[in-house]
C-alpha cells in the first residue's frame, strides 16, 4: 500500500511537470550503493536478539534499475525537479567483534564451557525506490540535486547465525554443531519501509542529437537508521549511470478569429536542391617586404653563452642548530661522479650557492694536494660549543659523501663577535671556508649553446561557399602527425596559435628538410554530408639556393659576477679593474651590455637595497669609462628576484653587494651546409 502511494505521488509530480512545460528528459537509469544499513535493532546500546554489544564490520551492496523524468527550469531558469523509480537488489553482510558467549555445559568433555563467539548477519532482499528530487544548474553540464527518497523492502532473506571461535573441541549441545541458527527473517529483517534523504551531482555529457549520457555521484542518509544510532551505517555513497533523451512538445495554436474565409489559390510548389557546401583552406606567410608566398620563411641562429659566478666561501646555519640546512643540496655518495659544472648550467648565483659544498667536495677531488680550513662561527646568543659542531658538520659530509681525508679538513673555531645589530646574527652563525690553493674558491665558469629557429607569422585563410546548409565545421593543424592547433564552431572559431619556432624546436642547423605543415577544413551539411579540403606548408631556410647552403646568425651572450664595485688600487679593486678592461676590449660597435644587481629585491627590505642600487649605477660608470668612444649600449637591469621565503638568509644579503655585467655580441652571419 504504501508503494502504491509513493508511486501515485511521483507520477503525479511528473505529470504536473509535463503539463506546465513544453520540454522534458525522461530516460533509463542505473544505479550503485555501498554501505546501506541493514536494520539491525538495537536495545540500551546492544543488539537485543543476542545480547551483546553490535561492533563489527557491515557491507552491503545495492544495485538497481529505474526510470528517470526531470525539467531543469520547473521553477525558475535555474531551479527544477526530477524524479526517479528504481527497482534493485540488495546484498549485505554484518560480522560482529569476538564476545564472552553464554556459558552452556558439554557433555561430551562433561564440563561447563565459556566460550568465544561471534555472530553473523546475512541479508538478501528485493526492493522498489522512488526518489523526489529538487535540481540546481550550476552550469550547462553539472546540476546539483537534494530531496527524500522512499524504498520499500519486498522479498527478502534475512540469517543470523552463531559460531564458536573457542575452544576448539566444543559444540553447541543442542545441534551438535559449532554454529547454531539465532534468527531468521521477519525476527531481524525490521519494518520494511525506509527513507531518509539524498544529495547528488550529476554531470551531463551530450551525445549526437537528442540524447546526453549522464552520470552522477550521491550519498543517501537512512532517517530510521540514524535514529536507532547505527553509526556509519546510516550512511551510503553511489554512482549512477543515465541515458537521458530530451523531448520537446509544440506549443497549442492559439485560437483563430472567427472571419468569412478568403479564396487563396493554392501555392505553386519549387523544388530547389540547396547548393552542395564547398570549403577550401589556404597557409601563407609573409616575406620582410610584403610579399605572400606559400612557405614559411626559417632563419637560424646559435646563441653561445658563458657564466663566470665567484664562490661564497661560507656556509649559513639556522640558530642553535648544526645541521645542514635543506637549502643547500646535499647529495648521496653514488650521485657525485654525475657532478660537475654542467650541473650548474643556465643558474644563477644565488641557485649556484646552493651548491657550494658540491663544488668545494668536486675541486678537492680534482686537486689531491689541496686542502681546506673549515671555520665555524656563532652568535652571542648561542652557546660557543655550537661553531665546532658545524664545522664537524660540513667536515663530516666532505668525508662520508665526497670521499676525502679528514688530513685535508682541518678544524677551528673563532670567538663570538659583538654584534651591531640583531639583523647581523644569522651571518655570524655559519662555517667560512679557507684555503691556500687558489683553485679551491675560484669562480664557477659554465658554458652553453642553445639553437634558436626563427619564422615568420603563419597565417591561415579558410573559406566556406554556399553556407546555407552549414551544421558544422572544424579546422586542424598537424605536424609530423601530430595536432598542434584545432579551431570550430563549437568554441567559437577561437584555438591556439600556431608558434612555428616550437614545431622547429630539436632540428639542428644541418636539418633543414622539416616536414610541412598541414591545415584541413571538415565542414558538415544539414544531411550529414562532410566536405574536407587541406593544405600543406613547407618550411624554408634563408639563404637556400644552388649552393645548397643557409645563413646562421652567431650571437654570443657573456655574463662576470663581480663581488663588489671595488675598481680602486687594492688587490681586490685591480682585479675587478682588470676583468671590466678585458670585457671592454671584447665589445665592438653595435654590441650592447647589461648591468644589474644579482638580487632582485624589489620590496627593499634588504640593508644593502640603497647599496645595490648605487653598485650598479657606479659600475655602469666605470665600465663606460673603459669603453671610451665605442658605441656600445649600456642599460641596467633586473637581478634573480628573491623569494619572501629567504628573506633573512644571510647569503641574500651577501649576494646583495653582487653585480653582473653581461655583454650580448652578435658574432656576425655565416654561410652553413645542410
């Protein structure tokens, strides 16, 4: 009787929704849940028909079939319902916690036994569902939808069975058996009615004509379940699966005015055969004059560069620690033969920096009569025993991971310095590092060469005739079998741009045959009939001709970190004097030269921000000064910039007084084979 009722009430919302509106979806659904209750009773915490407490594991498996009617904009543009019938099957299972069992006597060992049990439950059943549901569309595709639902258990098979687990030689005396049979059915099944309430997503994937594929995700809360406090039992999560079809019923004619009808001959038929589509697809480029030509135009250039960043010989702690920190890259001792200053290509001096026990490990290899002085520092906030434990920390990674002697480590220690500022405590507290070879903290020199491919904009000049028809259309661009760039109707005619420098990226300079570019237009009619059309682009070096050869422009990019704008005539002052006049002499007309902090510190919250600024500024000047009248630009620019991370490292603030001076030369065109 009361599934008659619930199914009464859902046909009768859904006629309603067909009466007041003009489009529906009705479709076939099928559905999966884990995790419904069972409906075990309770009784003053523990299960009544056993007496003991109701812990244990429950699953259970539902799967059904149903039917599916649904308006999203019932109510408002947004607002809608739906509704669903289900029928489905049920399979469960609940095994309890070990228990003290009731004591009964043996007669076999002629003794009274306590023993441990468990019970299990087991349940099979049939049941009818209906869910009444009010819908949400977030967006086009996905729609968020809450209501009750309904289910009504049908045939079913409920067990509840006991086994001993010990001792082992027992039996229960009235069977014989080590299982006995405790209820069966209608004595633990519970009412057959249920309900409670659903929340699902559901997302819509639309197939060709009137048709979607919908699947959704849901959770279902069981009212009786939650009030006879079966815990996570009360609770359900699904999914489900729906093939909608949408239906769209004219609206009645409105009635005509009564009026003496009007003698009107009839109208003269013409058959006319709409025009078949015609489409057509054209790539092009553009030669420095204007010109449009059907290849694109390729020039290449080899772009040399060269780093020079000094060592900062130190390495910086976190206060009352002496443990390396995770700043500077540590490697395993089967990771050092791959280490060398290729590594360090294309970083920077604060990336670079990271590295230095690397690099000091790396030259104590190379050079074997080499040694270091390893000299720990700490704060006067600190205890003194501190520094010697950091340089035991950098002598102890030198030792276990790059394999050298503690003969070539040696070990001190300096006294605390009285600090002028708390900001000056973290540069105190590290381990400086000294030596008497020059080629233990010389500066890191890294070269590279990068090959650039450089085209002229592709351009694309699609053409459709005859658009009368026009249902779809779709344009591709592929190359060497791969789509690289797709646009169509369904977004816009908006894509991605066509970068020929990617596409030529990983051809070296002797590679010239590049396979062309392909566009093709497919273009679909009202019927189904397709219309596709394509065209190639080939790709063509400059300078290509007879003597089968091309141009290659050499550019050559030369950075020196310099650590500091001493240019006085101390030894450090002669030294950086020296480096800016050979730099000079390297520069001709034409070429031009950066100058910039190593640091970017754009918050200024660095001491040495003013500083930094005034160093570049100072060693632009005196760079130009060695220049004399050559005509070579000199701008100033941006460093590394530093993240809010690292604000107080203390090696920020030594990279702060770094300057890098790069000078960009373009080395001239050449002549190269293929």
């Amino acid at each position: 009787m009361r599934l008659r009722a619930c199914i009464g009430l859902t046909y009768l919302c859904i006629a309603h929704a067909v009466a007041a509106q003009s489009f529906f979806q009705y479709g076939i659904t099928a559905g999966y849940d884990f995790s419904v209750p069972l409906g075990l009773q309770r009784a003053a915490g523990s299960i009544s028909y056993c007496n003991c407490d109701g812990t244990g594991t429950s699953l259970n498996h539902s799967a059904l079939i149903g039917g599916f009617l649904s308006r999203r904009d019932y109510f408002s543009e947004a607002f809608g319902a739906s509704a669903r019938l289900g029928l489905g099957w049920s399979q469960g299972s609940f095994r309890s916690n070990q228990y003290v069992g009731e004591s009964f006597f043996d007669p076999v060992g002629l003794q009274t036994i306590t023993p441990l049990a468990r019970f299990d439950v087991e349940s099979e059943y049939l049941f009818g569902i209906v869910d009444l549901l009010g819908t949400l569309g977030l967006t086009e595709y996905v729609t968020l939808e809450a209501g009750p639902w309904l289910s009504l258990r049908l045939h079913s098979r409920f067990r509840q069975t006991e086994s001993l687990l010990a001792p082992d030689g027992a039996v229960f005396p009235e069977n014989g058996s080590r299982a006995r049979t405790l209820r069966e059915d209608g004595e633990i099944a519970g009412p057959p009615l249920s309900g409670g309430a659903l929340v699902a997503f559901r997302f819509a994937s639309p197939l060709p004509g009137d048709v979607d594929l919908m699947w959704d995700l849901h959770t279902r809360v069981d009212a009786r379940a939650l009030r006879e406090k079966l815990s996570i039992r009360s609770f359900s999560i699904g999914a489900g699966l729906t093939i909608v079809f949408r239906s769209e019923l004219a609206p009645d004619p409105p009635p005509r005015p009564e009026t003496m009808p009007e003698y009107a001959p009839p109208p003269i038929a013409v058959n006319k055969a709409p025009k078949k589509l015609e489409a057509t697809i054209s790539l092009f480029s553009e030669t420095p004059t204007g010109e449009r030509v059907h290849y694109a135009l390729v020039r290449t250039s080899q772009h040399y560069f060269r780093q020079k960043t000094p060592v900062i010989p130190a390495v910086y702690f976190e206060r009352n620690s002496a443990l390396i920190p995770l700043r500077y890259t540590q490697l395993a001792p089967a990771s050092t033969a791959a280490f060398s200053t290729k590594s360090l290509i294309r970083q920077d001096a604060v990336s670079q920096h990271a590295h230095v026990l690397n690099v000091l490990g790396m030259r104590l290899v190379t050079h074997g009569d080499a040694s270091v002085t390893l000299i720990g520092n700490s704060s006067p906030d600190e205890p003194m025993s501190i520094a010697l434990a950091r340089a035991e920390a950098v002598q102890l990674y030198l030792r276990n991971v790059w394999g050298i002697k503690p003969s070539r480590l040696k070990l001190e220690t300096r006294p605390p310095r009285a600090m002028k500022a708390p900001s000056d405590a973290p540069a105190l507290r590290g381990v400086e590092i000294a030596s008497a070879s020059r080629d233990m903290l010389e500066p890191v020199a890294t070269d590279w060469m990068v090959e650039k491919f450089h085209s002229a904009p592709i351009n694309l000049d699609p053409a459709i005739r005859n658009p009368g028809t026009l249902k779809d259309w779709t344009i591709t661009i592929s190359h060497k079998g791969r789509e690289v760039a797709r646009y169509s109707n369904a977004d816009g005619g908006s894509g991605g741009d066509i970068d020929a420098n990617l596409l030529l990226r990983g051809a070296g300079s002797e590679e010239t045959d590049v396979p062309p570019l392909i566009a093709q237009i497919s273009a679909a009619d009202s019927t189904g009939t397709i219309t596709t059309a394509t065209d190639a682009l080939s790709f063509r070096f400059t300078g290509d001709s007879l003597d089968d050869g091309h141009d290659v422009t050499y550019l050559s990019t030369m950075t020196d970190v310099f650590p500091g704008t001493d240019f006085t005539l101390s030894p450090e002052g002669s030294r950086n004097r020296e480096m800016l006049r050979e730099m000079a002499g390297l520069l001709s007309d034409g070429d031009s030269v950066t100058v910039s902090p190593v640091v970017d510190d754009r918050n200024g919250s660095l001491s040495s921000n003013r500083k930094m600024q005034s160093d570049v500024q100072h060693a632009a000047s005196v760079l130009q000064l060695e220049l004399g009248k050559k005509k070579v630009a000199i701008s100033i620019g941006r460093g590394h910039p530093r993240p809010a991370s690292t604000e107080h490292l203390p090696e920020y603030e030594r990279l702060g007084s770094f300057v890098a001076i790069t000078l960009h030369r373009n080395l001239g065109t050449a002549r190269a084979a293929r």
